[in-house]
C-alpha cells in the first residue's frame, strides 16, 4: 500500500524488520513524563542522557518537554528505519498529525493527535547524549523539523511536504550501530513503553 497523499508505503507493507539505535535498544527514553530538563538513565556499559529544548510555537519559544512513553520510541524506529533504507537523513512526516500517524501505522489506535504533536515536538528540541563501552556520542538528534501547526485539522492539506531532517551525527550513528526488531512486535506492545524496552 502507498500513501494517496505523500506517495509513501504505510505500516502493513513497509517490510518485516524496523531498526532502532542499537545503545537505544539498552538504554531509553522515559516510560513517564520527567519533571525538570534532564533525564539520565544507564544500564551497564550503556547510557542515555538527554536534554528538554525549546521551539517557536505562534511566535514564542515554548519549552518542551523530555519525550516519553511508548510514541517516541515507535517515532524513533520509524524514523530510522526510513533512513536506513532510502540512505537519507531527510524524514517525511506528512502534512499533519493524522498523515503521520498513517505512515507509522497508529492511525487506529486511538491515540490522539495532539499527543503526537507533543511528543514529536519534544523529539525535535530535544538534545541526546549517549554511549556504550566508551564510545560517546553527543548530538541534537533533529535537526530540522517543520512542525505542524496547533490548530491543524488531521486531514488539512498543506501548501509543501512536511519533513524533518536528521542530524549527520544522528544518522551515522544510526547506520553504524542498529539493531533489527520484529515489525509485528512492535505493532502488538505498541501501547506499553515498558513492554517495548524489554522487548528491544
């Protein structure tokens, strides 16, 4: 199946395997929403450590806050698995919430968009630090992201493609150090982040 809109694969036949960093598959991103800016977690030779930022909402910088739960880690391996299979670090993410979430496959899950917008923000500001057996990488994951508007209907057509680009640090590392997870998997322990990490 191809997206009518972006012309891109959806979930059901975008292949059997995602890939995740493979430090993030050890190490990740909160189950619960973090107060204050930083969030630090490490198990064994890996470890994470990342930083709130901020982005320009209606003309304002707005802090955001650290990504957690279960949507930013299915965020995370879609994402990569698009760049590691079309070798580039620009990521379509469609003309809104709605078309995003056709293309990772939650278009039915009943979450709602304003918390994908939430959390895909928190993804685009935010600043990660990580490593494992004293390799250390420290990079602004996104670095460019084209946010959806606030008020913006799920259907609501736009005047360009939507996409966020990739940092080069982020992609190399991705491509250099990924680890291949079950597509089905993924889709059936898409509602619990701690089910996702044990699986990962």
């Amino acid at each position: 199946m191809v997206d009518a809109v972006t012309n891109l694969p959806t979930r059901p036949d975008a292949g059997p395997l995602v890939f995740m960093h493979r430090v993030l598959c050890q190490v990740m991103l909160p189950r619960e929403s973090v107060d204050g800016p930083n969030f630090i977690q490490h198990l064994g030779a890996a470890w994470v450590r990342i930083r709130a930022g901020v982005l320009l909402e209606r003309h304002c910088l707005v802090a955001q806050p650290i990504p957690y739960g279960a949507m930013p880690r299915l965020i995370l391996a879609w994402v990569s698995t698009f760049a590691i299979r079309n070798r580039t670090r620009e990521i379509p993410i469609g003309d809104s919430a709605g078309q995003f979430m056709r293309l990772i496959g939650l278009e039915w899950t009943g979450w709602d968009y304003a918390a994908l917008r939430k959390q895909m923000h928190a993804l685009a500001a935010c600043g990660f630090q990580f490593g494992f057996g004293g390799r250390t990488y420290n990079c602004q994951p996104i670095e460019q992201f084209e946010a959806w508007l606030a008020d913006e209907a799920p259907e609501r057509p736009s005047m360009r493609p939507r996409k966020m680009i990739l940092s080069k640090p982020y992609y190399d590392s991705i491509v250099q150090s990924t680890a291949p997870l079950d597509t089905s998997v993924l889709e059936k322990l898409h509602r619990s982040s701690l089910a996702l990490d044990m699986y990962c």
